[in-house]
C-alpha cells in the first residue's frame, strides 16, 4: 500500500515538474522576441532564429526555400520546408508575419 501511494506522489510531483516547465519554456520563449514577429518573407536567418523553436538548421532551411521557390504566400507553406512539422507550425505561428496585399503587414 506505502508503494502506491508513493508512485503517486511521485507521479505527481513528475506532473507538476513538467506542468512548470511547460509554462517557464513558453515565458521564456515569449521573452525571445518580446511581443515582436518575423516576417517570414523578408527575414534572415538569424532574424528567424529569433522565433522559438527555430534552431540554425531550419532558419537556413527556410531561407533557402525561400530563395528557391519565392515569397510565402500562406504562413502554411512552411510545411513544404524540409523538417517543419503542423506541431511546430501550430506552436510559433503567433511569432509570424507576411507580407500582405498592398505591402502590409498581416498575422495570417
């Protein structure tokens, strides 16, 4: 009986650790760009490595994709660059810009 009860605590305690660092990932992750977007269409690399999540690899990545294929025309595209997942898309979207219509600037 003392062994189940301490696989729950332990669990528990194992649930809240992951519960917090959840939260302090995304503060830290809000911290990163602190309120700003990246323009996907304009950004460099290293200016794309400013989103969360977005390691070198896949800042290089993009950018290559870019010069090669042209300007983004949805934010979802993203997902034809290699190693970009909807998970990862769906995490930092709110971290993105396009260009729009008439050279504004719009979340999409």
């Amino acid at each position: 009986m003392r062994s189940k009860n301490l696989i729950k605590m332990v669990l528990i305690a194992f649930a809240a650790l992951v519960v917090l660092s959840g939260l302090s990932s995304q503060g830290m992750a809000d911290e990163k760009l602190k309120g700003k977007t990246v323009n996907i269409n304009k950004a460099t690399a290293q200016e794309l490595q400013q989103v969360p999540l977005i390691t070198k690899d896949l800042a290089e990545k993009i950018v290559k994709y870019r010069e090669k294929n042209g300007d983004f025309q949805v934010i979802e595209e993203l997902l034809q660059v290699d190693g970009f997942s909807r998970d990862l898309l769906r995490k930092i979207k709110g971290f993105l810009l396009l260009e729009g219509i008439g050279g504004e600037e719009c979340t999409c």
